[in-house]
C-alpha cells in the first residue's frame, strides 16, 4: 500500500505523463502541439496585455487535458472563490471562466486520447437527468415568451459548466482512493472557508481580501453584520455550507480516525459560519438537515425525541435572541425584505400563468421584472433581483417543462442515495450518499425563500460535484459487486 502511488495524496506526474504523452496522446504531434501553443503565447505576451490572461487559460487547458491530479484536486478546494472583475454594469466572473476551461481541457483530452466513454457516463440515472433538465433549460430559452437574451445566455452558460463539472466528476473519480481524496479536500476547503468568515465576523468587516475578488459596488451599503467569506452574499455562503455540512455531519457520526474528526471540525466550523450569515432560510433548511439525521441515525426512539426537543429550544432561542444579535437584519426581514419577496413573487407566478409550459426563458426574470414593477423602482431596482423562490423561479422561467425536469432530477438522485445509504458496506459511501440526500433537503427547504443557481455559481458548481461523487460512487459499487460475482463463478469452475 505504500508504494501505491493512489494512496499518496499529490503523487508525482512524472513518469505517468510521460508515459501517456507517448501513448495515449499520440506522443510527438501532441509535444509539437504544445510547443507551438507555447511559442504562440510568448509572441503574443509581447505585444498584448490580454496574453497573460491567453496564457494562463492555455495553462489551464493543457493540465486539465493532461488531468494533472494535484491541479484538479487545487480546483475542487477553490470552488468556494468567486472571483469578479469589471464594474457593476459589466462584471466578468473569473472562476466560471476557469471552471469552464477546466471542463472543455479535460474533455478534449479524452476525446483525443480516445477515452470519453459516452455510454458509461451516462448510465446512471442522474447523468441523464442532468441532461434532461438542461435540454428542457435549452427549450425554454428557444420556446420561451422573451426567447435568447444576454441574461438567458449568461444563465446557460453558467448551467452548461455546472453539468460539465458533473461529468467530469463521474468520469475522474474511477477510483475509491481518488473519491476519498475528493471529498477529503471538500472537507478541507469547508473548513477554509468556514474559518475566513468567523474571521470576517472578528474583524468585523468582509476585509480587503475579499473586497478584491468582489468589486465593491456589489455591495454599496457596506457591512452588514453578515459574513460571506469568499463568496458574493452572505445567503450564497448559507446555501454553500448546507450543501455540505451534511456530508460532514455524516463522518461525524459513522466515521472513525482522521474521517471522525475531520467531520467533526467541518461540521463545528461550518456550522458557526452558518450562523454568521444570519440567513434564516438556511438555518431552517440546516434544522430540517437535522431532523433528517435524528431519524437516521438515532436508533433509540427516547434519544431521538430529546435531540428533537433540543434542536427545538434552540431555534426558538435563536428566534428571540435575534433582534438582539443584528437589530439591523431583523428589521430588514419584517418590513422592505418582505415586500419585495411578495412583489416579485407574485409577478413570477403571472409570467407563469402567462406562459405555462416553457415559461419567459431559464435567465429572463431579472431582465424582465423591472418594467412590471416600475412603480417601485425605489426598493426594487430593475436588473438585480431573482425571484427567491426557486419553484416559482423554475415555473416562471422554465414553465412546467423546466420545473418537472428539475424535479426529476431530484427524484432520481434521491433514490439512488437512499438506497445507496441502506445497502452499501462502506462508511464513506452511506456518508456520502446521506450527503446527498441532507442537500437536496436543503435545497428544497431553503428554496422557498432563495435560488441560488443563477448568482452563485460556487453554489451551482458544488451542488452538481456531489451529484457527481454519488454517480461515481454508484458506479465503483457496481464495479466491484460485478468483479465478486465474476470471481465467484470462476471459482466455481471445475
């Protein structure tokens, strides 16, 4: 085992790249493509500003092509960096660019090498869900009442990277020591994340940091008393953290050794960043993950009903204690945040009665809204807001054909969770797959006040990484019962 370069967590490339180099990629047309491509981007730097960043998406190409290890791993710890440059009126966000050069890199490494595979990505029920949802997303743009725009586009394209990182998930994780790494540096990368914004709440401001990767005019009225570590909002990191807090709960309670304890600072972590952000719709979603894990994973009926009674002590408390803790926040909830939730649902639910079937077009609320709602441009600026509801998001935007294809999807990825989570051996797979399931609880539960897949695209992009890690670690489970029931007959053989 030690020698198993699988096991060490950044092995050497050396000689492996080599080795495909001269095999898998067709050896000296593919150096000879990348010498030129390097030559190329030396010429340009010269005369170009814009060739650092040419250079730098080549560099990214030829590693994701290459499925460098320790970079693909460095790109799932920074999914929760957003990255924003360019003024209000014209943001460009850096890390959905990566993350789709990362995608098109790797898959053109496969498609080169002959390895892409069509038939065994798409076996298991939640690929082609995801396809599913994504052709009824297309749909809606090309049928919908307000067709291709600039907001549609953005949105697809936003959507088109999410999928492809799923993909690229099921079709790199091909490996039970590669999963656990994954998830390890998802753990880790949580836990990053968690303690930048209990720095954020020390300091008491988002810090220069972050005001870099967000240009300050995303956040006018300045600091709010609510952290977003590195991400955009401070509701965008509540719904990151309850994506995958439940994982962490999960190694906590099933774990043993280094997996226990690093669920445990997960779990202790994230949850106190959770509260930072003061996001009452996730620390619902979060009391609900709760309750899912009491009924799992209380054997004893009398233990079950004390944890239950806890959690309901303390989210009354945190009910009370909470125009004390930010009066400003409280405030904000039950006066002009409510108004504008109102508003905008209600004209979410008239574009859908509207257009019932494809609704306005995956991406067209925010660019529609402000005409509709002209008479309180004062508290509801046009070009800002989504719908914060993410079913009637799904029904205004995507009609009835975007809205069962998502709930499709949902539908598909429970199952095979919850029967991943009774029937498999492995502790990491149950903890992976009740995972699964505490995220999408979240998801359901948060959504009926947030839609977080069109303004967070870390939120997006992890969401689809752990559909990902659940199709592959079905498939690694398929794999290995199919090799024992082979080695069974042969061994049966006289």
């Amino acid at each position: 085992m030690a020698n198993n370069a699988q096991d060490r967590p950044f092995p050497s490339p050396g000689l492996r790249l080599a080795d495909r180099s001269l095999q898998n990629l067709r050896g000296y047309p593919w150096a000879l493509a990348l010498a030129m491509a390097g030559a190329i981007s030396a010429a340009v730097f010269v005369w170009a500003r814009w060739s650092i960043a040419l250079a730098g998406a080549v560099m990214v190409l030829v590693l994701s092509a290459w499925e460098s290890e320790p970079f693909l791993l460095a790109i799932i710890f920074l999914i929760p960096f957003g990255w924003s440059m360019g003024s209000r009126e014209s943001q460009h966000d850096v890390a959905s660019a990566i993350h789709a050069l990362v995608v098109a890199g790797f898959f053109l490494g496969r498609f080169w090498s002959g390895r892409v595979e069509v038939q065994r990505l798409l076996r298991s029920s939640p690929a082609r869900a995801s396809l599913i949802l994504l052709g009824a997303i297309l749909v809606s743009i090309l049928f919908g009442r307000s067709g291709w725009t600039q907001y549609s586009a953005h949105s697809l394209y936003a959507m088109v990277t999410y999928v492809g990182f799923f993909f690229l998930v099921l079709a790199w994780a091909n490996s039970p020591e590669r999963l656990r790494k994954i998830l390890r540096v998802l753990l880790y990368s949580t836990i990053m994340t968690a303690v930048f914004a209990v720095f954020q709440e020390i300091v008491g401001g988002y810090t220069s940091f972050w005001l870099y990767l967000n240009p300050q005019e995303e956040n006018p009225s300045g600091w709010g008393g609510r952290a977003t570590s590195f991400l955009n909002y401070s509701n965008s990191l509540a719904g990151y953290l309850n994506l995958i807090l439940p994982f962490a709960l999960a190694c906590y309670v099933l774990g043993l050794g280094n997996w226990k304890k690093l669920g445990k600072w997960t779990l202790g972590l994230g949850s106190l960043a959770l509260l930072s952000t003061q996001s009452v719709g996730a620390l619902v979603a979060f009391v609900a993950i709760l309750v899912l894990a009491i009924f799992y994973f209380a054997r004893n009926r009398m233990k079950s009903l004390v944890l239950l009674v806890s959690i309901c002590a303390f989210v009354g408390l945190f009910y009370l204690l909470k125009q004390y803790l930010n009066p400003t926040h409280t405030a904000e909830n039950i006066g002009p945040d409510t108004v504008i939730r109102m508003l905008l649902w209600g004209t979410a639910w008239g574009y859908f009665v509207h257009s019932p079937i494809t609704g306005v077009g995956w991406g067209n609320f925010v660019g529609l809204y402000g005409s509709d709602l002209s008479s309180f441009s004062s508290i509801i600026p046009s070009g800002v807001f989504e719908v914060h509801n993410i079913y009637l998001q799904l029904l205004a935007e995507t009609g009835l054909v975007g809205f069962v294809a998502f709930f499709y999807l949902v539908v598909k990825c429970w199952q095979q969770a919850w029967n991943q989570m009774r029937s498999s051996p492995d502790f990491l797979s149950s903890a992976l797959a009740f995972g699964v399931l505490g995220a999408l609880v979240s998801v359901m539960v948060h959504g009926f006040v947030d839609f977080l897949f069109q303004v967070s695209p870390q939120f997006g992009t992890l969401f689809w990484v752990l559909l990902g890690l659940l199709a592959a670690s079905g498939r690694l489970r398929r794999n290995s019962l199919a090799e024992q029931s082979h080695s069974g007959h042969v061994g049966r053989l006289p």
